[in-house]
C-alpha cells in the first residue's frame, strides 16, 4: 500500500527587545505533543432520560412536569433502584420550541425539563443481555411517565449512533497513570530524533503539561456535564481513557 | 470502510513526516540566515504536533486511517521559534 504523509513547517521569529530579553532567561527547549490511550473495563453504565412538560404557562408546564418526576422516582424506587442509584438535575425551564425571539417576542409557551440519571453498577455489568434487559424495562416505566431517552452522543461518533446509555468508570486514576507512561514513553524518541537533527543533545523535562480530554461542544445543555465521571463510552466492553500531554525537553 | 496501518508502520510514517519537515525547516531557516547576512540564527525552541492522531469513532483505535486503499496520510507540525542575533 503506498503511503502519503504531510508536514507542516512552521518558523516564528522573536522579534522586538521585550521579547528577546524574556528569551534570554528561558533555557532552550524541544516540546513534543504525545498521547497515551488505555482501555478500561467499565464498572457503571449510566442511563439518560429526560422528563419534558410544555405549557402555556410556565407555572402550569413546572406543576406537570413535577408530577411526572415524583411519578418517576415512585415507578424507579418500585423497581428497586436505591436513591444513591438514581439523580435528578433538578426542573429546569426554556423557552418552548426552541426558536430565536427577535424584538421582545414572546414565546408561545415553556419547556420544563428533568434530566434522569440511572446508574447500574451491579453483576448485569458482566452479561449482556441482563444489562439489555434492565434498560428496556427503566425505558418501557419511564416511557409511562412521559419520560424519554436523551439522544446526546455519549462522547464522540460511535458506530452503534447514540445511545442512551453510557459507560464509564468510577476511579479512573490508575489507568490515567497508565496512559499518563505511555504518553511519556512515546514522546521520548521523538524528542531524541529531533535533537539528533538539530545535531543537540537532550539535558532533561523542563515541564510537562497536560490538556485536558476533548469533549463534544454542544450548544444545549448537556446531561454529560452533570455526570460525575469523566470518561465515557457507548461500548461495554471498553472505555478509552486518554492522556494527552506535551513535554518540554531541554537541550545543549 | 476505513483502511489503516498497524502500530509499527504508524510510527515509521510519523518519524517520516517529521524528517521531511526538519527539512523543510532547515531550508527556511537557511533562506532566512541569507538573508541577513552578518547575522546570526539561533533555535530556542522546537514544538512537534502529530496530527490526526485520534480515532474520531471510538470502536477504532488511534491509528492514521484513509478511506482509500492507496494511501494514508499522516500530518506532523513542527513550529520553530528562534532568535535573530
């Protein structure tokens, strides 16, 4: 298969004496971007509903759907899902229809929404079609409510589309360490070839800095925000966590 | 379908692209060195960006990947600051 690649190059000259001289006490540096991936074995798989009342009024849609959400967590609590098991966002209100309104218009009307959280940390986590299972059954009771499953992307295109569920783990730091390593190990070599080019020789880390994960930016409230995981993915079987990372060699 | 290349070819690709951009580099910089003559060009930093590294699906993992079979492209920036003496 033949390859392509590309490069960029690109060259910034320091100019004007402030400049120079902040250079002066700065030690010269090779900085290399680099990331490590693990993957983790999701240990709690989060399911995303959202409860929507619209009304004229938006007292009136805020007593509907405070109705449909005490209904919720009566129909949750009867399937047996423990208070630490289920959260709310809290009734929050938007204009109904989503629209602009230009020149003082009013709306027409208000949404209330609710997100639903439910959280499933038990043995279904190892089998499938239990998991399945319990999903149908909190979408079929929700669904009774006027619940409905929120369709925001978990966290990047997945091949199965959105999904209402998300997978993730509770204590990421061990895998963050893991992917933390391998993001050095890889910046490494590349710091070495660069300096053999420059025909310099690597003295130490002047600093390493690391960004934090990319997120999809949504435009809407986003029920991920208020989850308190940060690593998600549709997959049971894995949840990537990335490290991302940029290293400061100094040389002479 | 995507196409891809393993691990090993990725890291030849991305030691490739930067070769040719430390080139590219070079000739710049030789081209700015000639034209100030007298004076002096000295490197205080290199940054090297890979591009295009991560997978945008998730089932799939952080490899280059083309949606032809002829190639696959890989990107790296190199931004090179350097004082003028």
């Amino acid at each position: 298969m033949k390859k392509m690649f590309c490069m960029f190059a690109v060259l910034f000259a320091l100019a004007g004496e402030a400049l120079l001289k902040a250079q002066e006490n700065q030690k010269p540096t090779i900085s290399v971007s680099s990331t490590g991936k693990v993957s983790a074995k999701p240990d709690v798989a989060v399911v995303f509903l959202n409860i929507k009342s619209t009304a004229p009024l938006a007292a009136d849609a805020l007593s509907q759907n405070s109705k449909k959400v005490e209904e919720a967590k009566t129909r949750l609590a009867a399937l047996g899902y423990k208070d630490d098991q289920v959260k709310f966002s809290g009734n929050r209100f938007s204009p109904a229809g989503g629209g602009m309104f230009y020149g003082g218009q009013r709306p027409t009307g208000f949404d209330v929404y609710n997100f639903i959280f439910v959280y499933l940390d038990g043995p279904e986590l190892k089998d499938v079609n239990q998991l399945n299972s319990k999903v149908s059954t909190v979408l079929d009771e929700m669904g009774k409510v006027g619940a409905s499953p929120n369709e925001t992307p978990i966290s990047r295109v997945s091949l199965g589309g959105a999904s209402v569920v998300a997978f993730t783990v509770k204590d990421p730091s061990a895998f963050e360490k893991e992917a933390y390593v391998q993001a050095m190990d890889k910046s490494r070599p590349i710091a070495d070839d660069i300096a053999r080019r420059m025909k310099v020789q690597i003295t130490g880390i002047e600093s390493v800095t690391s960004a934090g994960q990319a997120r999809v930016q949504e435009q809407f409230a986003n029920p991920l925000d208020e989850v308190p995981y940060q690593y998600f993915s549709s997959s049971l079987e894995e949840v990537p966590i990335r490290v991302s990372l940029t290293v400061r060699y100094t040389y002479k | 379908m995507v196409f891809s290349v393993g691990e090993a070819k990725s890291k030849e690709l991305y030691k490739r692209a930067s070769a040719q951009a430390w080139t590219e580099v070079e000739q710049r910089l030789g081209e700015l060195a000639a034209a100030r003559p007298g004076r002096k060009l000295e490197l205080v930093a290199v940054q090297y960006d890979p591009m295009f590294e991560e997978s945008l699906i998730e089932e799939l993992p952080d490899q280059p990947k083309s949606s032809r079979p002829q190639a696959v492209e890989v990107a790296v920036r190199l931004r090179v600051t350097y004082e003028l003496r």
